[in-house]
C-alpha cells in the first residue's frame, strides 16, 4: 500500500509492523509525531502493546533496556538534547547486548538553540556500541527499522536508525507500507534467551575483573564487526521479500568515475541530481553514499574507493577541533590503500543550512580545481 | 502461601556488608517477605557493593544491577515486560539507596509514580553516600557529621513521603529493620495492590552514624520511639494511618548514641526536638483528619513494642 506521509509517521508504520509490545518515549522536536502516532494506536489498539510516558529519554532508554531483557520487543525515539541526556544508557544498552531499535532525528545540539537537521547528535554517540545508520528518505528510513529488529535481534546489539529533521522527518512523500504478512515472515516472533529466570536466578550485570571486562568488549567488537555481513545479508533478504534494497553502502555512477562525492542522509538524494548536471558538463564526478556508519564500512569503501585520485566528503556534521565526521572516519579507513586518494572536507548543511544541487555542483567543481592536499576542512558558503 | 519466616534466605550469607549492616537486614527481610517470585533491580550504592564480584552473587532471586538513578524505571520496564508476557504471578522489586531515591533518582521515580507502573520501590534509607564513604544526601538529618558536612550538614532531611503522597500513589510506607514484623506486613501489603508502592526504610549504618554495629537494631527501635522517624502509610495519597503509637521519647536518647550528632549544641538539639514535634502533631493531622478508627485498630496490632 502507497500512502503519502513523513518521514516520522514512515517511522511509526514500521514499528507497529514489527509488532514492538513496548515503546518508552519522551517528547522532543522533531521526533514528537513518531511518539505521537504510535500513542494514537496505542490508544485506539491498533498498536497491541504497553506505551510507557516517561518523565525524560534516560529513562524511557532504561525501561527500554530493562524490557528487552525481559524478553520483549521495544523502540523508543528521539532527537538532540534528549539523545545527549541518554548518552549514559546507551552504553548500557549495548552492554547489556540488549537488541533495542531506537530513532534519533538529527537535530543540532544546544548551545546556542536550533530545531534544525545536524548529525552531530548521533555522530558523537558513536563509541556507545550502537550500529547506526543514516537515511535517505521516508521510505528507507521504514525499511531500516524493520531490518533494524532483524540485524539486532541476530548480533545482540542496539540499532539506532538516524533520518534528519524536517528534510525527512518532516518531509512528505509516496511511501510503500509492506504488508502485514509479510513483515510477518520476514520479522519471526522474538525468541530472546531467559535472562530472568525464576527458576535459575542469576545476577545480570555484575562488578567484573579487568580481565573479563576486556573480554567482554572485545566480545561487542566481534559483535559489532559481523555486522557488515549481517546487514549486507538482512538487505538482500530485504530485497527478495519488498523488492527494495539500499546496500551498508550505495556507489552511484562509481565505475568511470575520477572525482567522488561521498555524503550520507538526505543530502544523498541532492548530491543524486548534482551529479547528473556535472556529468552533463563533461565532469567525471561519481557518489558514494554511506548508510552504515557503525559498525563502519571500511573494507566496502575501499574496494569501491581504489583507483580514485579525489574523495569529497560532505559533512553536515563538526567535531569541533577536528571536522567532518563521516571525513575523519573515511581517511582513517583508507590510510593503507596502495595509492591513496587526495580526501577532501567540505562542511555544508551544519545547522540545518540548505545544500542545493548547485551547491555540491560548486563544491565538486572547487574540489577538481585543487592541487594540494587539505587536513583542514573547508566551511562552504555558497557566494 | 508461606510466611515470610518460612521462606528461604534470599540475600545469602557471605555478603560484603559492614557489621551491623541495617540496609543488609532490611533487604533480607524485604526479599523474604517478597518470596521467589520476584525479579530484584539494585542500583550502584551499598546494596550494589555488598552483592558480590562476578561470579559470586549473594541475591537468591533473578536481580539485575542497573545504574544508579534508575532503579525506578528499570524496574517499571521489567514489570511492563512481564505484563506484556501475562506472568502476572512475578513482581518486579526496585531497591535504592537514599541518594538514589532523595537525590539522582527523584525525577525517574516520579516518572514511574506517575505512571503508576506496577512495581515495589524500596528506599534503603541511611542518611547518607555511606557506598562512598559517607558524603550528604538530601535525606541526611540536621547537623549531622558527614565528610561533605565536618561543621553538621545546615539543612533539614528531605520529606520523601510527602513527595511520594503529592504522586498519589496507592501505597507508601515507612518502616525500620527494628519491626521486622511491621516491614514484612507492609511488603505482603503492598504485593497485593497493583501500581507503584513505596516503602521507606530507615536502614541504620553503624559506619556512617559513628555507632557500634551492635546497635543497629536499637537505634532504628529509639528513631521510632523518639517520633524522629514515625511508622505510618499513605493510601492514594490522601489516607494517612500512623501504624504505631511511641512512647514520644526526647530525641536525644536517639541522637546521643551516634558519633555523627556528639557535636551538637543544645540549641540543635532544641530545635531537632521543635521540628520532630511539629512534624509528629502535623502527621497526627493527617491521620486523624483520614480516619481515626482505622488508626487505633492498627496501632495494636502485631508489634512487640506496642504502646503500655
């Protein structure tokens, strides 16, 4: 079925088909109509389950973890400020290898105060454990919750699945909802092991040794790596059920390719249309967009990337003292490829800033313009 | 149903509590009058540290360690979960210690209060950060001695029940390892009312309050007896019973045995007195404005140290 809706209510459709008995949820902008729509469900039954109110996102995270292992399936969403309150059960939610599905809609954070699209929110929960990816539009960021339970239910880690604020969370367009059916038989009834047993009691999250704790972590990192392949085969699987597929990465026009554009999120659909007119100049500008961003994609960037003389990352996102964060992590996975590209950072979109198909035209252009290597990002403003 | 006496010890010896530990026993009694069904939520504090180090657990129930200002909704997550699942015959029992109620937990136990989600909350109250080596927390009494206050901490214990009744939530209480009988009813009390129940126990630390570890229990009987901590319960936050009637002791027979109050003047220990006697007749307010008969039939009941 195709209705038109945004990309929060996209959200909502997918939880209620993954059929997730407990939600714990906190209001903040732009994610309010995600906790909305599913209330209104809640409410009228449509939504079999328990809608936990909870007084802020710390606690709607701890409910969510504490429920998951339990046994039952749980979402919560939310955005900026609150993703930041809850940094501190986030990791203890991957720690726990509780397999929660969260949506965060990128919002800068304070200070000083906006409502608009920044990843910078989810991209400094990086190191929490959580799998993260970033999506393009309404209808992805559906299909990734529901693949989202399937690849955490397998891994027994946390998925934060990440849609910008307003360019998608806000944003109407023609969405395919699956049917019922067939979420049914791509998503089985959760079967999670008893971690509170009456019968066997034991002792969930104890004070460890050093030696344990290392092993444990190295346990989530192993965890988290298989991811790669897990996501990669919960797509394809995607695709035979839905007949839709994104790929933990998408090359776009990649193969004759000499300048590439890399981006992530709804900035992927504009740089799409940029380089169809670039290429239209003559210019020899491909895209590469990134949906996983942890566990990160290396090997699959730089089997694509290989041969390539300029990388142009466009970040909407600033780690402040360092730049582009989807840049830092890039350069990081290509310093031992055999002749590696000239990568180059271009901050545009932070703050919510608008990027139009001109401006990446003009970035590619000032990117294929250069001789020298840049460390330092570049801070785009369109003249 | 077993009794609490017959059920088997859930907090096994060979726990890392102090000697005289009130929290330890209190936790003993609580679980016992809990019984096996029941899945236990401990945060970071004393009942966090006295557990054990992986592998070794002294809970005899399925209990998790979770962090230290979310007793409340890790528990209400729990207790949702089972619903969901219809084990309607398990019960999810959060304990927290006072700076994990008094303090970092307050928001998040408000938040499940006013949910009412289905869970015991049980505060281990010692007054203090006794797991960190005794700090102030809002529920430390006046003057008192704690490493964060050497000059007497300058401002009054914070009233947790008159926060909890302001939820109006079906079922508080206080209660104190010196009437275990009166704890254990309360529990038994509370297990049987669906929402979320509140049981402040007054858990005496021999480390904390500068005292030997044998008066534990008689100092938790004195804080009753000197009405510097009465035994009552609130019902939806409006019916308000005292459950035990003291002898109305003056408050130095309490304070006078901990090294934390040796310092005090006699002003201070004036004015605990004016505001202990003004917190007892406000209480006898609200239980006599709630109902008077119900009052005196539980003033009699089941306690060894009942009025002469």
């Amino acid at each position: 079925m195709r209705e038109f809706m945004t990309g929060n209510h996209a959200v909502a459709h997918a939880v209620k088909l993954c059929r997730t008995p407990l939600i714990a949820a906190y209001p903040i902008t732009p994610q309010t109509p995600i906790y909305e729509k599913l209330s209104e469900w809640e409410s009228s039954g449509l939504l079999q389950g328990i809608m936990m109110r909870t007084e802020s996102e710390h606690s709607a995270m701890a409910s969510c973890i504490a429920a998951s292992l339990t046994g039952v399936r749980t979402f919560t969403a939310t955005s900026s400020q609150g993703l930041a309150l809850m940094h501190e059960m986030l990791h203890f939610a991957a720690g726990c290898r509780a397999p929660i599905v969260m949506a965060n809609v990128n919002r800068l954070l304070a200070a000083p105060w906006g409502f608009w699209a920044d990843q910078l929110d989810s991209l400094s929960q990086r190191d929490t454990g959580w799998i993260q990816f970033y999506c393009e539009n309404g209808q992805e960021a559906l299909d990734s919750v529901i693949q989202a339970y399937k690849i955490a239910e397998q891994v027994f880690l946390p998925v934060m699945i990440c849609l910008e604020a307003f360019f998608v969370s806000h944003f109407m367009e023609p969405v395919e909802i699956p049917a019922q059916e067939e979420v049914d038989r791509f998503l089985p009834p959760l079967n999670l092991p008893h971690r509170f047993d009456i019968e066997k009691p034991g002792f969930l999250v104890p004070v460890v040794s050093s030696d344990l704790y290392r092993k444990y972590r190295q346990m989530m990192q192993r965890a988290m790596d298989s991811v790669k392949t897990v996501a990669a085969q919960v797509d394809d699987e995607f695709k035979t059920t839905f007949g839709r597929s994104y790929g933990i990465i998408e090359p776009i026009l990649v193969e004759d390719a000499e300048v590439l554009l890399v981006t992530a999120g709804s900035m992927t659909s504009t740089a799409r249309m940029a380089i169809q007119t670039l290429r239209e100049k003559g210019y020899p500008v491909g895209l590469l967009k990134i949906r996983l961003f942890r566990p990160f994609p290396v090997e699959a960037l730089q089997q694509t990337i290989t041969g390539k003389k300029k990388i142009v990352v466009i970040d909407r996102n600033c780690s402040i003292g360092s730049g582009g964060i989807f840049c830092q992590e890039l350069r990081a996975a290509l310093i031992h490829s055999p002749d590696p590209p000239f990568v180059y950072n271009y901050l545009a979109g932070i703050g919510g800033t608008d990027v139009t198909p001109d401006t990446i035209g003009k970035i590619a252009l000032d990117a294929i313009r250069r001789v020298d290597p840049a460390d330092e990002s570049i801070w785009w403003v369109d003249v | 149903m077993k009794s609490p006496e017959q059920q088997p010890n859930f907090l096994r010896p060979g726990h890392a509590a102090c000697a005289g530990c009130g929290l330890a026993v209190g936790m003993r009694l609580v679980l016992q009058a809990m019984g096996p069904k029941t899945i236990a939520v401990i945060v970071p504090s004393c009942e966090g540290s006295i557990g054990g180090v992986y592998p070794n657990t002294a809970y005899g129930v399925p209990t998790i360690h979770s962090a230290f200002e979310i007793a409340a909704p890790t528990a209400a997550g729990i207790a949702n979960a089972l619903k969901i699942q219809g084990r309607h015959d398990i019960q999810a029992l959060a304990f927290a210690g006072d700076g994990g109620t008094f303090d970092i937990g307050l928001a998040a136990l408000s938040g499940v209060a006013k949910n009412n989600d289905d869970i015991i909350y049980v505060c281990l109250d010692n007054e203090g950060y006794m797991n960190t080596g005794i700090q102030v927390s809002s529920s430390t009494p006046s003057f008192a001695w704690t490493g964060t206050t050497p000059g007497g901490n300058p401002r009054r214990k914070k009233n947790i029940m008159e926060i909890m009744a302001a939820h109006y939530n079906p079922y508080s209480a206080t209660a104190t390892i010196g009437f275990p009988q009166d704890l254990q009813q309360k529990i038994i009390k509370a297990k049987r009312i669906r929402g979320t129940k509140f049981i402040h126990l007054l858990s005496p630390c021999p480390t904390g309050w500068r005292m030997p570890p044998e008066l534990s229990a008689d100092i938790s009987v004195l804080a009753v007896e000197t009405n510097v901590f009465p035994l009552y319960e609130i019902e939806n936050g409006v019916r308000w019973t005292i459950n035990y009637e003291p002898r109305g002791l003056p408050v130095e027979a309490y304070l006078l045995k901990q090294g934390r109050f040796k310092h005090l003047t006699s002003e201070q220990i004036n004015q605990i007195q004016q505001d202990v006697n003004e917190e007892w007749a406000r209480l006898n307010q609200r239980a006599g404005s709630s109902s008077s008969k119900d009052r005196t039939s539980r003033s009699t009941k089941g306690f060894k140290h009942g009025k002469k």
